[in-house]
C-alpha cells in the first residue's frame, strides 16, 4: 500500500455505545413505514399475495386467540365477581366485564397474538428469503420488496388484526358470561340486563381503531426486522426475537396515548 | 448488443472498514470480463455495487448515460431491468416452483399472456438444460440445477449486462465446463455484456474477454485477458498459479522479506512452469490458453470482432510479452492496420441476432464505438 491512506483498524466498540445509535435506528423505522405508506398506492396492488398473507396471518392467530380470549375473559369476570360482591354492586358485574374486555383486554389480546404469532411468522418469513439473497434478486429484477411483499403484509395485519378484535371481543364476552354465570352463580338476567349500562358502541370501536393501528405497528416492525436481518439463519432468530420485542413495548405506549385520547374525545357515560 | 459499464474511482466501506478503494474499469459492450480476487477482498460487494443494492460513498458506475451511484429510487428500478444477476446459489423463490420462478419477472413486469410466457419459459429452461424440471421447488433440485434455473431467471427479460457471482462455486469440474459453455454460447447468441466473478482459475483462464484482479482493497488489474495471463506482478502471477509463494497469504498480508524468501525458493525450484498444477485450475507458468469458442451451429461473437478491433488499437500500451500475445490471436487484417497505424473500422452490424437489422447509423466513418441499442 502506498498511499498514505492508512486503513483504520476496526475499533472494539466501533461506535456501537453511540448516543445516536438508538436514534437511528428509530429513524430508520419511521423511514422504512414513510416508505410503504408511498408503495401503498402504487399499483398494481398485489391482491393475490394480499389475499394469501391475510389467510395466513389468521390461520397462524386465530386459535391461539380464541384460546387466550377465553381464560382472559373469565381472569376479568373472576376479579370484577368478587370486587363487585364486596361492593354489593353485583348487579353491574356484566358492564363492567363488558366495559373491560370491550375497551382494554380484547385490544391487549389482539396485540399480544398479532405481534406473537403473526409478526413474527412475518418476520421469519421475510428474515429467510432474506438472508437467501431472494429480496436482493427481486430488487435486482426492478421489483420492489416494499411493494410487492411488505404492503400487503401489513395491510394483512391490518385486516386481520380488526377482526380479531372482533373475535376476541365475542369469546371474552361470552367467556366472562359463562363464569360469572355457571361458576360465581351470578344471575343471568342481572348479567345481561346490565349489559348497556357503562358500556356503549364507542368502546368497540375504540378497540377497533386499537386493533387497527396494531396491526399496522405490528406489519411495519415485523417487515423491518425481516428485510434487514443478515448473518446467516441466527440473524433471522434475532430478528423475530427482537420485532416481537420492539412490538410489544410500541404496542403498550401507543395504548397508553390511544386510551388517553379516547378518554378526552369520548366522555364516558353518565356524564 | 450489450451496454458499456464504466466505473470510475468507486469505493466502499462498511463503517470504517474499507472494503475497497478507488476502483475504476470499463467492462466493454458485449465482452465478458472476469475478476479475480482472494476471499474478502469484496467481489461480492462490487457485484452488489453495479446493481445498485450497496451504495459506495465515492465514485461513479454509468449505464446508459445513469450514475446508478446517484440517481432516484425510481430511475434505478427502470436500470435494474437491464441487469440480469446469477446470485450464488441461484437466489430462486423457495415459495415457487422453477416454472413460476422463471416466469417471475415476466408476469411482474410485461402484459404477456400467460401462453407467451409459457413458451418464453420453457425456451430459457431448455437454453439452460432444464427440460421437464418445471414443476419442482428449489428446494428439491442440486446445486447446479438451481444455478442453471437461476441463470435461466436471469435471462428471461433479455438482460443487456449479466452478473455472474460465483458461478462455479459449489459444481463439479465436468459441471463448470459445461456451465462456461453455456456462457459463452450465451454471449454468442444474446451479446449483452458479461461479468463474471470467480475464484476459478481455469474459467478466468479460458472464458473471458478481460480479465481483473482485485487484491488489497484496490483493484490490482483490469484489461484484455492476455494482459494479465501474460503479467508478471506477483500477485497476479501468484493468484493465477494458486500458489502459497507470493504477496497474498491466509488471512492478511504477508511481510516483504518472507515474500521474497518464498519467491527465490520457488525460483529455485525451477519457477511456476515446474511448480505443478494448483488448485482450482491453476496451472503453471505464463502461457495463454485459447478462448472457449461458441458452440458449432451458433453465430459467431459479436463481441469478439469489436473486441480485436479494440486491443488492436491498444497495441501499442501493452508490454512486448502481452503484445505478442496479442498479436497472436488478432486476425491478418487487423495486423496489418495495427501495424500501418489505421483503422478501417468494420460497418455496424445492429443488435442481437434476432433482432431486425437497424438501419447503419449515420457516422459510420468514426471507429465503432460505445453506443446503445438504437
């Protein structure tokens, strides 16, 4: 080498305690969903992949949701059972189940599942082609993996997300009716006569818009870590680990400010 | 007829490693060039470059009049068709079956029916030798088919460049004959401008039209393969005759005095004609082997002619060895010019051999030079 350039020798840390890491790499993020919010119109849509990732993203989530749905509703009418004993208000027991898994656990649940079982199949899906070279070779055939795989992923997860919330709205429900019902020896009619009195379709569409934003959180950090993973198939692991990871904890701040915002536009009833 | 590439002083780091530095070539419209490198010295990387996947932070790759370096997102999907990339291990869609592989660019980027992309298909699958594979996965088919379906994927949009990275990696030597073949009987019959990268000394030996080598983060050598075959820079001379004497070593660089110790031991054993046969091909010595011809039946290289043409007039910057080497493989006329100093340059012969003749452009007077598909 005779050129004064020396190559510098790669330091230990090599910038990775740099305050602006995290920075960047939210930046990233935020970039990467500027960028599928512009595919997002693009034609042509890619219907047929839409239509396969939203089967696949339901058939991967909608067991084990029912499944959580179930128990988290029960957790609910368990707990709102006794407190309501105590406070001899048994009779608001149905609202007040209703209220709760309406406005809180069928969003949470919804969540969990998407980010859980769906992102992450997503992730694992994008994280293999990957690390295949097939992302590379299908920018390399003029095809953009944003437009033709991301997009619909996400809207996928949108779509899917919503109607879970749904689903889980239903099981939680009914899940919380049958044990007040059958096990704490609740009445019927009480249970259901109190069904309209705190809660009010507001909830449920609160819990919808939840869900949908949700799906989209989840779809957008789950392409992102899938797309950028590398090293091999122990890049890929990381990658699924590390989306559901981020998704969680986006997922619990945007409740948070979502809920906030509901509370100031929707006043609850009886106000 | 194939695009002209022209680099100039590309170079790239990951952080702040640098990967490679000031890198400039021009791979000649319809040739096929071969570049060289020990492992890690960033071939994939420059692959990856030329495509636009890696953005280098200096330097310039122009394609059709685009820097590909600098130019929008959108600009650079439209020069992307141009490309057609033979990743390593085929890159296929493991989703898909090798018919629907195949078929891939064509259904996302023409309006063709779906029986015109059958027959388009199945014409690439037999150009490759994949006859009857059309229903299996990748996943179910060896190394080499996956390559073969992958180049057949590569083909199918009448690319004007074709990367080839490693082409021979993984495929045994029968295989890679046949493989390099194939890539000349391609060029014959497409003439879009070829790259291959390779560790093969025997493809880099026979197959091109130019040759380079990339070694300490620089690009040691680029030009007609005679120029390198012919050389006599130690690495190069090390690299073709896959020898441990020499510059380059296991892992980083060796020290001049043990370079030099090495060197008088090998010289004293009689030098690299007497040194046997390396691997990968390396054979000894500095002969230059002839160039894979294009199978009996096909059209001659286009290439080859415009090729001759342009050594002929670089004549005179080679050493009398590359020269020479030259000079024996250039046709009696273009001696002769070469010799008096002029050049009748040969009437354009537009396109591809399927396509309809262009009329000759106006300028035929001037030497052909680089020019796009009219």
């Amino acid at each position: 080498m005779t050129d004064g350039e020396k190559p510098k020798a790669p330091g230990l840390l090599d910038g990775k305690l740099s305050p602006l890491r995290p920075l960047r790499a939210s930046g990233n993020l935020f970039a990467f969903a500027l960028d599928v919010a512009r595919s997002l119109p693009r034609r042509p849509f890619q219907f047929r992949e839409f239509v396969q990732q939203t089967w696949f993203v339901a058939s991967v989530t909608i067991l084990p949701t029912a499944l959580v749905a179930i128990p988290f509703g029960a957790v609910i009418a368990l707990q709102l059972g006794s407190l309501t004993r105590q406070l001899g208000a048994e009779s608001f027991t149905g609202s007040a189940s209703v209220l709760a898994v309406l406005r809180e656990a069928s969003p949470i649940v919804t969540a969990l599942l998407i980010a859980g079982a769906g992102g992450s199949a997503i992730c694992a899906d994008l994280g293999a082609r990957k690390i295949r070279d097939e992302i590379d070779a299908m920018e390399v055939l003029g095809i953009s993996p944003i437009q033709r795989l991301v997009v619909p992923r996400v809207l996928a997860a949108m779509v899917v997300a919503t109607l879970l919330n749904g689903l889980v709205s239903v099981v939680g429900v009914a899940g919380g009716y049958f044990f007040n019902v059958v096990l704490q020896g609740g009445t019927p009619g009480a249970y259901l006569a109190s069904f309209g009195a705190l809660a009010q379709v507001e909830d449920f569409w609160s819990g919808e818009v939840k869900a949908l934003v949700f799906g989209l959180i989840a779809g957008i950090v789950a392409s992102y870590k899938g797309l950028n993973a590398g090293g091999g198939p122990k890049g890929v692991g990381d990658a699924v680990n590390q989306s559901v990871v981020i998704t969680f904890l986006l997922l619990f701040a945007v409740n948070f400010v979502m809920t906030a915002v509901y509370f100031q536009l929707v006043p609850p009833k009886g106000q | 007829m194939g695009v002209e590439v022209r680099v100039e002083g590309l170079t790239k780091s990951f952080g702040s490693q640098n990967i490679w530095s000031d890198v400039t070539l021009t791979l000649p419209p319809g040739e096929i060039s071969v570049l060289l490198g020990p492992s890690g010295t960033g071939k994939s990387v420059f692959l990856k470059s030329l495509v636009g996947l890696l953005k280098p932070e200096r330097g310039s790759i122009v394609i059709k009049d685009t820097d590909i370096v600098r130019t929008s997102e959108h600009r650079l999907y439209e020069v992307r068709k141009l490309f057609g990339v033979l990743f390593q291990d085929g890159a296929l869609f493991g989703s898909m079956n090798l018919f629907d592989n195949i078929a891939f660019p064509l259904r996302e980027h023409t309006r063709k029916s779906e029986s015109d992309i059958r027959w388009i298909v199945l014409e690439k699958m037999d150009m490759v030798g994949l006859q009857g594979a059309e229903g299996k996965l990748p996943g179910e088919i060896s190394g080499g088919m996956r390559k073969r379906a992958g180049l057949a994927r590569a083909l199918v949009l009448d690319p004007e460049i074709i990367l080839f990275d490693e082409p021979d990696s993984g495929l045994d030597p029968v295989r890679v004959a046949y493989l390099n073949q194939l890539i000349v009987d391609l060029n014959a019959q497409i003439d879009a401008t070829f790259l291959i990268v390779t560790h093969d000394i025997g493809t880099a030996r026979t197959v091109p039209d130019n040759l380079g080598l990339l070694f300490r983060r620089h690009l040691a050598m680029f030009g007609p393969r005679e120029q390198l075959l012919t050389s006599q820079e130690p690495v190069v001379r090390q690299f073709l005759n896959g020898r441990r004497e020499g510059p380059i070593g296991m892992s980083e660089e060796k020290d001049v005095a043990q370079v030099e110790a090495e060197m008088a031991a090998l010289e004293a054993r009689g030098g690299d004609q007497h040194n046997g046969v390396g691997p990968k091909g390396a054979s000894g010595g500095d002969a230059v082997p002839p160039q894979l011809e294009p199978s009996p039946g096909l059209p001659e290289r286009q290439a080859q002619r415009r090729r001759q043409e342009r050594v002929a007039r670089m004549l005179h910057e080679f050493d009398p060895a590359t020269a020479q080497a030259i000079r024996a493989s250039l046709p009696e006329d273009l001696l002769a010019q070469a010799d008096a100093g002029v050049f009748a340059p040969t009437p354009l012969a537009g396109g591809r051999h399927w396509a309809a003749e262009s009329a000759p452009a106006g300028g035929a007077a001037v030497l052909p030079g680089p020019r796009g598909r009219s």
